[in-house]
C-alpha cells in the first residue's frame, strides 16, 4: 500500500506562507521561478505564463481561446500575452499552412535567457566543409593513373532563424528644455474679479464657499486670511448667476500634483476662467388703466389708451369744424 509523503517544516513560522506538500507523481508541471516569481510581470501575465507551459505540444493558446477557457476579456488576456512577448517567455510567429494559408506558431520559454543565446549561436554558426589539399608529383615521380573521384555528399542547406536583435544600451541625449530666459517677457497675471455690486449677502455666500472647499476637494485647505483674500473673486462669479457648485467644481476640478499653492491655483483659476456677465435685463414697461375707457394699456405714465386719444381729437376737429 502505498503512503503519501508529505514534508512540512519542522517548525512552521509564526507568519507569512506555510507550504504542506505533498510528493507529486503525475499531473504536474515544472514551473520556474523566473517566471512565477518574476517582478517585472503583473499577476495575470504570470498566470496565463504558466498556464501556457503547463498544456500540452499543440494546445490552441491564442487570445479567443483562452478567453473561452478563462473569465478574463480578451482585451486583458491579449496585453498578458503582450507582456510574457516582452519579457522573452513567449514568441509568436506567423508559418504558412497547408492550403496557402497562414498559422501562429506560439513558442513558451521557461527560460527566456538561455533559449536567446541558444538562437544567436545557432545563427551565428555556419556548416564547415573539409579542404581537400593537392600535392604536386615530383619531377621523378612515376605516373600514376588517375583516381576515380570521390562523391563528396552536399550539405543539405538548414534554414536558421534570424537572430534577434540584440538592444545596445544607448543613454539618452537629452534634448533641449524651453525654459524662457530670465529677461523674456512675461504675460501679466490677470487680476481678481470683483463684483460690481458688492453686498454683504454676496460676501458671506463667498466665504462659506470657499471655507467648504475641503469637504469635496481636501487638497484646498484654505487659511483665513486667503479665504479673506479669494472672497471678491468667487463674489463675481455668483454675481454673474453662476451656481455654487459650478463655481467648486471649475475651481478645484484636476489640481496638479503635487500641489503646493492652492491659494495661487484658485487665484488663477477664478481671473482666468471669469463667466461673462449676464446680458441686461430689458426693462418692463408697467400696465395702466385708461381714464375714459378703464381699459388696461401700458404706458410709463398714467392717462387715456390710444383709442380714447384718438376719439378725443376726433371730437375736438369736428366741434372746430363747426365753429
């Protein structure tokens, strides 16, 4: 009867990973560490890594299969396959098929270093064909009778794969930084908005919109003195009918990082992102009540309507006439 062998540590740490392993006999696979431990790889590179080297020669491995095999989309199975390309584990070349048509060959390395140096000696090696030297007979030498030659077989040529190229460290030149010259002219900053009407009421709405920038955007905690500062410039927008959360939004909305200033920010963006102001209201002219007629009418003046205007002067033309 046989009896599992199972190794564990005599004495197990107190945290981290415990591995119980049990002696395998069939249904394993040999993994290396260049790959499953590899730093440069993310997870499901890793994953699919080893899940290609443990199927079989002539497994379908390509990005609609494993998709079926595996929840993963193609659009994160194909970048794994991307990055085990990147990283030498795996090599996909196009080989033409019976019939005219066109195949990948998918190669899986488990270890990418020795199958790229086995590739340049392959093709760097060339087939050496022994020379047979001549030798000249000596004046007294006795004629010979010639030789039969000897059928030298031909070297089946062997198709060998273009070597890979090898990258070159090359250091970077670095290319020129625009950086303007200390006497280049620069634009003028723009100045704080004020509102036209100032009022207290617009003020407090200002300060308390400025104060609770932190409770959406943390990075704008303000002092009291730049809230104080700020004021007359978020004051402006609300005059010109923009909403208090528009105005947060176009203010704080994608701060750089790191930000250092977030007075200056707000600053800029409050002069260089003003909202034009609103067009002029056209006045209302008010409705009056014909004295004649009690007709309602507008006009800016109280009196008759158009039509007890006209009559009046029909009347007066006519008791003229009869004069």
């Amino acid at each position: 009867m046989d009896t599992q062998q199972v190794s564990a540590l005599s004495r197990a740490p107190s945290a981290g990973v415990v591995h119980i392993n049990i002696r395998l006999t069939d249904g394993y696979t040999i993994i290396s560490n260049r790959l499953s431990q590899h730093r440069g790889m993310s997870l499901l590179a890793i994953g699919v890594g080893t899940h290609i080297q443990s199927l079989p020669d002539g497994r379908r491995v390509g990005v609609k299969a494993l998709a079926e095999r595996f929840p993963e989309s193609e659009v994160r199975i194909a970048a794994a396959l991307r990055e085990l390309e990147e990283h030498g584990f795996l090599r996909r070349t196009r080989v033409r098929a019976g019939g005219g048509k066109l195949a990948t060959r998918t190669e899986s390395y488990n270890h990418p270093e020795a199958a790229a140096r086995g590739r340049v000696r392959a093709a760097v090696a060339a087939p050496v064909v022994p020379a047979v030297a001549a030798v000249a007979p000596g004046p007294e030498a006795a004629p010979v009778a010639a030789a039969e030659p000897v059928p030298v077989p031909e070297p089946v040529p062997v198709r060998v794969a273009d070597p890979e190229p090898v990258p070159v460290p090359v250091d970077p030149v670095p290319g020129p930084r625009l950086v303007p010259t200390p006497t280049a002219p620069r634009k003028p900053r723009l100045p704080l908005p004020a509102p036209q009407q100032p009022t207290e009421a617009l003020y407090a709405a200002a300060a308390d919109l400025l104060a609770g920038l932190p409770k959406t955007a943390p990075l704008f905690l303000l002092s009291e003195e730049d809230v104080r500062g700020l004021v007359p410039g978020v004051a402006a927008w609300l005059e010109r009918g923009a909403r208090p959360d528009a105005v947060r939004a176009a203010i704080t909305d994608d701060p750089p990082a790191p930000l250092r200033h977030p007075a200056k920010l707000l600053r800029h963006r409050l002069a260089t992102l003003l909202p034009p102001p609103l067009p002029a209201a056209v006045p209302v002219v008010p409705l009056q009540n014909c004295d004649d007629c009690d007709r309602a009418f507008r006009s800016s003046v109280p009196g008759c309507c158009r039509g007890c205007r006209d009559a009046r002067a029909y009347a007066s033309e006519r008791s003229l006439i009869g004069v």
